[in-house]
C-alpha cells in the first residue's frame, strides 16, 4: 500500500493522477477518485488559497493512512494546491485504489468530507467588490461527522 | 514562558501580523487568548468560539496544557478542498 500527499502550487492534471492509480495493483477491482475546481458565479474572479505548511501535510497524511487502514486500501493519493487560481482551475485531487468498488468510493468520500474541516486551508474569493475570506459551512462539519462518528474516530 | 504565536488567514489580517514571540504567564491556549486580549483588545476575535488552535501540529482544545517553546497557531475554521 502506498500513500502520496502534496501541497503545491503548480496546476495539475486529473486525469495524469488518475491513469497513475489506474492498473497498479493486480488485486484491485477499483480505482475512484474526486477532483474539486474553482466554481465561478456571484461575480467571482479569483480564488486564493492560505494553508498552515507543514501541519497541512501531516493532516493530509494523517487523513490519507486511516482511510487506507479503514478501507484496506492498496493506494490514497491526496493533492492539493494553494495560492492563486482561476475559475475552472483544479485545486483537489482524491484518489484511492482498493479490490472493491465501495472500499474506493467511500474512502474517497471520506478522504474530501474530512480534509475540509481537519486540514488547516482558507480560501479567499476575490470578485468585483473587493475581497473575502470564505466561511466554513455547517454542511461540511455534518459531512465530516458523518464518518468520524461511525465505528472509530480519527486519531487526533 | 516564552511561546511562538501564529496568526492565520482572517485572523493574520485582523492581528497585523503573522508570527510573533512572547512571554506570557500562559498555562492553556484559553489564558493565552486572555493575556493576549489585556495587551490589545484588538485580539478579541481570538476568543470566537470558532477560531481552533494548533499547538505543535495537534488541533487541540482550548484547556490543552502550553509549555515553553511551543507554537500556538490561531485558525479561524477550515475552508479547503
């Protein structure tokens, strides 16, 4: 089992990230993977992402080797980027390979529910009217809950 | 006892600052937040229940016991992915 965590600022691509999980592991039946991007709207121009370095990858790490514990997973892959980025710009790659389809899915979902409220990353929008930290929502804490409160918690 | 103070994201911006050492008769992350409001007032956004304090790289309570030479980071709630 491997697990591969960045923070970077470069671009990225999905779909590169994706073929890598793809074809690795002769006892996988699955491969699922989520990619997040900047959605435009309400006059939104820019995204800009802050992150705490080096408490973030030991998050994303963290985050990434429980779900291969919990979902006998033989691959996690967490990417995520900061910095300045456009709409339509990546910014999250979740990836995870295991022999069953909802091994992979659900610790995909698990992997992206969890990072939004353990990783420590702020966005700031920027549209016509100047600048704005975005707020944490209510619905990412109940995302989050919703696996930490089944069968085992994170280790903190 | 002397404590590297960390400041993040909205709070960076309210503080005026990013980083900063200092000596405060502080036993938890609560009676830092405390000391720091008696300095400058400016420093009661701290003490919103919302804000998380990370101390090393641990996300802990409030009532986590400080020791000398730690990092005490102030996080206003995550917002990635």
């Amino acid at each position: 089992m491997s697990v591969t965590v960045r923070v970077q600022t470069a671009r990225f691509d999905a779909g590169a990230l994706l073929n890598a999980l793809s074809g690795r592991d002769s006892d996988c039946g699955a491969v699922a993977s989520f990619s997040g991007q900047v959605r435009g709207g309400h006059g939104l121009l820019a995204l800009e992402l802050e992150h705490y370095p080096g408490v973030t990858e030991t998050a994303l790490e963290r985050i990434a080797r429980h779900a291969v514990g919990r979902w006998d997973l033989r691959q996690a892959t967490i990417i995520h980027r900061t910095g300045r980025m456009e709409i339509g710009e990546e910014i999250v790659f979740v990836g995870a390979t295991a022999p069953h389809r909802r091994a992979a899915l659900d610790a995909v979902s698990f992997m992206i529910d969890v990072l939004k409220t353990q990783a420590p990353f702020w966005k700031k929008e920027y549209d016509e009217q100047g600048e704005r930290w975005v707020e944490a929502r209510a619905s990412d804490d109940e995302a989050a809950a919703r696996w930490l409160t089944q069968t085992e918690d994170m280790p903190a | 006892m002397s404590l590297t103070v960390r400041y993040f994201a909205a709070l960076r911006e309210r503080m005026g600052m990013a980083e900063e050492t200092v000596t405060a008769p502080a036993a938890t992350g609560e009676q830092l937040i405390d000391w720091l409001i008696e300095r400058d007032a400016l420093a009661e956004i701290l003490a919103h229940p919302s804000t998380r304090i990370i101390v090393n790289d641990e996300i802990v309570p409030r009532v986590h016991a400080l020791k000398a030479g730690d990092t005490v980071a102030f996080c206003p709630p995550f917002s990635g992915g």
